[in-house]
C-alpha cells in the first residue's frame, strides 16, 4: 500500500529542456553566418545579456529583439528570415510525452511555467501537439516575471488557489527547483524521463502503462 499518497491540484512542467529539447546554437550559427561575425560572440550577445530576459519578461517584441542582433553585428537580418529560424530550435521529447499523455489519460491537471518568448510559444504550441494537452499556461512574456524569481511561483500557486505542497513541479535548471521548492512547492529537477516517472510514481501518482514504457513498476 502506497505511504504519504499526493493528490495534487496539478503538475507543472517547465517547456524548453523538460517538454521539447532545444537548440540554441542554431540562432547564433545562423546570426554569425549571416553578420560575419564570432558564433560566440553572437551567442552571448542573444543569450547572455538582458536581451533575452527582455523579450522573455514581454518588454520588446520579436522584430525589437532582431533590431538589436542587427544594430550589435551591423548586419540586415530580415524578420521573415530570422523567425524561421528562430522558432525551429526546438525537438520532440518522446519520454516526457508519454508521462504528459499518461497523466492527461487518468485526469491530471497540467499547467505549463516556462520562461519564454510570444514567438517561441505560438510555434511550438502549433508544432507540438504536447504543448496543446496543457491546461493551464503561466509564460513570462505574459505574467512579466522569470524563474527563479518567487514571484513566478507564488502566482501559480495562487492561481490553482492550493497550499503549495499540492502542487508538483519539474523543471531542468537546479536554482529554478530550489526557488520552487522555498516556496513549499514539491519540486524536481528534470534529468530524464524515466527519473521523472520514478518521481512521481513515489508521490503515488498513478500512470496508465507507467511500467510498459518505462520498465518502472510500482512497489
């Protein structure tokens, strides 16, 4: 017989790493290739400065963000050259989908906390057919706050409107579950699939043909 058996109001899931894997290198290979310049320096200009936080936080939009690529490099990237590209760096992860599915399959409230972009979104909800089982959507370029900023986190909690140990959550950046986890939130880093399941199936989560696609059985 199960111990300590969870109910949870829902289960959250990060997006980028956790539900799709990604590929950032492909935007700074196609930006350096493009102004000439250092694939390095492109990366830690896109990716290590605010500028991503400023179009993840819902600041600057798309055609912003490209501006500044263009200003930085004195390059001419054209929007409808660069958005292709821009939402093509993200890959289907078949063991995260079948977890999704085996909770969406036995009643599981799923909600989606992911930093990231309106452009990002709107193509993977349209590419992925995963991303469209979500319930619910708590996305920084909406709500204005990133993880790990407890602030991201004490408004999920409030809008399932539950203490935060009824809720589950899994993300693949460490400070991100330990911020959760200050929250009282139960937290998990991502690291595979069938560690994920191993997780939740000891908080007695039950999964339809959890031990067919994982070998996991439950004691």
């Amino acid at each position: 017989m199960d111990k300590n058996p969870l109910n949870p109001v829902a289960v959250v899931f990060d997006l980028g790493n956790v539900l799709l894997s990604f590929d950032s290198c492909k935007i700074s290979r196609f930006v350096s290739q493009k102004a000439g310049a250092a694939q390095n320096d492109a990366h830690a200009f896109i990716f290590g400065t605010e500028l991503e936080k400023s179009i993840d936080k819902g600041k600057i939009s798309l055609s912003e963000f490209l501006s500044a690529i263009n200003a930085r490099f004195a390059s001419n990237i054209s929007i409808e050259e660069f958005t292709p590209v821009w939402c093509d760096m993200f890959v289907k992860n078949e063991g995260i989908e079948k977890i999704v599915r085996g909770l969406k399959n036995n009643n599981y409230r799923l909600g989606m906390l992911s930093n990231t972009n309106r452009a990002h979104f709107e193509c993977v909800k349209e590419k992925f057919p995963v991303v469209r089982l979500f319930d619910d959507y708590h996305l920084s370029y909406e709500t204005g706050y990133l993880k790990p900023d407890k602030q991201a986190f004490e408004n999920v909690v409030r809008f399932y409107h539950c203490a935060p140990e009824q809720l589950v959550f899994t993300d693949d950046i460490d400070i991100n579950v330990r911020a959760a986890r200050v929250c009282g939130i139960n937290a998990v880093r991502y690291e595979s699939s069938k560690q994920l399941s191993s997780f939740l199936s000891g908080l007695s989560l039950k999964f339809k043909n959890l031990a067919e696609f994982h070998g996991f059985t439950r004691g």
